[in-house]
C-alpha cells in the first residue's frame, strides 16, 4: 500500500478472515472468552477510527494484531487475573484439568513470561509468520526466533518433568 491510511474495506476484509485468531489471541491473554471478543471489537474500532494513522510501512495485518495485542494487554492489566488462571471454559470439568489438554500445558504456558506466552500464541493460535509476530510485537524478526526457542526449551524441560 503507496498511500496512508487503511480504507474501511480493507479493515473489514481482515476482521473477516481473521476474527476467529484474533479472539484466540485476545483471549489467551485476556484469560476469558468474552473478554477476548471484547478485544477484538474494540481492537477493530480503534482501527477504524485511527485508519488513517496506518503509515503502510508494515503488513496492515500486522498493524491491526499489534492493536490487538495491546488491547488484550490493557484489559488484562485492568482485570489484574493471577498469573496462571484461566476462566472456566466448556472443555474443562471444573478443577482446572482441561478434557483436550490432560497434561496441563495449558497452564504451563500461562506461567511463560508475557513476551514468550503472547509468541507462542500469535505462531500457534493464529498462525502467524515471524515477521508478522514482529510487527505485532515490536521486536526483531530474530527476536522472534529467540523467544519461541526459549519457550519451547521450558516447556520441553516441563514435559521432561512429567514424564519422569
């Protein structure tokens, strides 16, 4: 894009597509479903409301998961949940032990550090490229690569736990 500015089609042309990522994304840091959506509403009506501040030097994908991103962070800090909680959700039957998730890893990444959970979620949850994740996050493409890496050891090394 040569020109400033996203136009509303465009904007709605990825909440389309990607609106379903995007609540995944949301919501795993939000750590609530309907907050997640929330986000995302709020998220794109902020981009709509600033299109015009979109400089076109980046993926306007990227631009719009950014604002996302950072949404889903300032409602997560208002909402000041404790690390590792998550809301009761219909996969789960009720003491924290989630049916599709019976070794826990669900809560093994939520004790990640922010910047390593939000990664593994844009990679795996959204599917994302790592100059995409980059973009949303603020950081290097080789950042990226660096963060996930150092995830993926700590879950290893908890899995490891488990199976000993």
């Amino acid at each position: 894009m040569g020109r400033k500015g996203a136009t509303p089609a465009q904007i709605e042309a990825l909440y389309s597509a990607r609106f379903a990522h995007l609540v995944k994304v949301a919501t795993a840091i939000c750590r609530d479903p309907e907050l997640g959506r929330d986000v995302v509403q709020s998220a794109f009506t902020a981009a709509l409301r600033n299109r015009r501040s979109f400089r076109g030097e980046s993926a306007l994908e990227g631009w719009i998961w950014r604002i996302v991103v950072n949404e889903a962070r300032r409602v997560a800090r208002e909402q000041a949940w404790a690390a590792g909680a998550y809301a009761e959700d219909a996969h789960s039957n009720g003491n924290g032990v989630h049916e599709d998730d019976p070794l826990g890893i669900r809560a093994w990444i939520a004790t990640l550090p922010d910047r390593q959970r939000e990664a593994i979620f844009l990679r795996y949850f959204a599917d994302l490229d790592y100059s995409t994740i980059a973009d949303t996050l603020g950081i290097e493409v080789g950042t990226v690569s660096a963060t996930l890496g150092a995830a993926h050891r700590s879950l290893r090394k908890k899995l490891q736990e488990v199976r000993q």
